[in-house]
C-alpha cells in the first residue's frame, strides 16, 4: 500500500531523512509531504506517532491508488 501523509510546514532535509527514511517527500507551500509504501496498519500507526512525536501537525492523509 502506498500512503501520502500530509504535514503543516516545511521540514528541514534532515528531519525528514533522519525521521522518515523510509518515505519519500516533497515541499509544497507551507506543507511537507510524505509518500511512500507503508506494509501493515502497525507501520502508519508508526509513522503518524512519530509525526506526534515530532510536534507535526498532520494535515491530510490518504491511501494513493496501487
């Protein structure tokens, strides 16, 4: 499955390579994405905690077509 998490603001490259090296991502205007494949409900639950953990704010998330 892959997912796309979407973030309120802009992370800095090593925030997002330290916190999230299994995902991909781009800058948008004040949001950061992150898209990538995800293997079980464990895993996103995983990365929305580590969302929390960093003090991001998600902003949308969603399931990308296969």
């Amino acid at each position: 499955m892959r997912y796309e998490i979407r973030v309120s603001g802009v992370l800095q490259e090593t925030t997002r390579r330290e916190g999230f090296p299994e995902m991909e991502s781009r800058v948008v205007p004040d949001h950061t994405v992150l898209y990538g494949d995800v293997v079980d409900e464990a895993h996103l639950f995983g990365l929305l905690n580590r969302c929390q953990a960093l003090g991001l704010r998600v902003t949308e998330l969603h399931r990308l077509p296969e």
